[in-house]
C-alpha cells in the first residue's frame, strides 16, 4: 500500500514501537488500527446517528434481497455484493446497488441459455 502512494497511508511524526514510520489508517495494525476503528465504532453505535444511516442499509438490504433468488448457485459472491452495498450506504450515503445489478446481469444471462 505504501508503494502505491495511496492517500490512506500518512508518515508518523514518529515511528511506532514495532518501527513502522507509516500510519495505514484502518488497514493499520495494533494501536494504531484501534484508535481508527474506536473511533468509527462510536459513531456508528450512537442512536442518533444509527437513525442517520440504517435507512440506508435497509434499502440495500431490501433491494438485494428483490434479486437473491437468483443466486442460490453462488450465494457466497452474492453476500459480498450486498455487503459492499451496505457498507457504501453506510460510509458514503450512497446507494451503488451492486448486488441487484449483479442480480439482473445473473437473470438475463438465463434468460439467453
């Protein structure tokens, strides 16, 4: 990740105990992964912002749930997809509606067969 140059690795000012000189943020690990992940776990743990975004991952859950018949064949790629698609309306506010893509996608490559 360092190599990439991604903008979600930061230099410390200070290296760490383990002598990392790099911060991964949530792709950290030890300390510096537990300070990301308390403070995101605050927020979503607070009711009043629970009532913010699990509309959102309602409507995901129930727009993937209109296409899940379709993938009793694979139900284990079909979860990741309606996870991607609950995690985005969460962190983004978006609805990418990945799984009922994939799932239409699924149904007209029956219907050709």
């Amino acid at each position: 990740m360092l190599q990439s140059g991604s903008v979600l690795v930061s230099k410390k000012d200070s290296s760490s105990s383990d002598g990392e000189s790099h911060d991964y943020g949530l792709f950290d690990k030890g300390e510096g992964w537990k300070r990301h992940r308390t403070f995101l776990q605050t927020g979503m743990l607070d009711p009043v912002a629970a009532r913010g975004f699990l509309p959102g991952i309602v409507l995901a859950a129930e727009s993937a749930s209109s296409v899940a018949p379709l993938h009793s064949h694979n139900v284990n790629e079909y979860m990741n997809y309606t996870a991607f698609d609950m995690f985005c309306s969460f962190m983004f506010g978006k609805q990418v509606r990945e799984a009922m893509m994939f799932g239409l996608y699924t149904l007209h490559a029956l219907e050709r067969n």
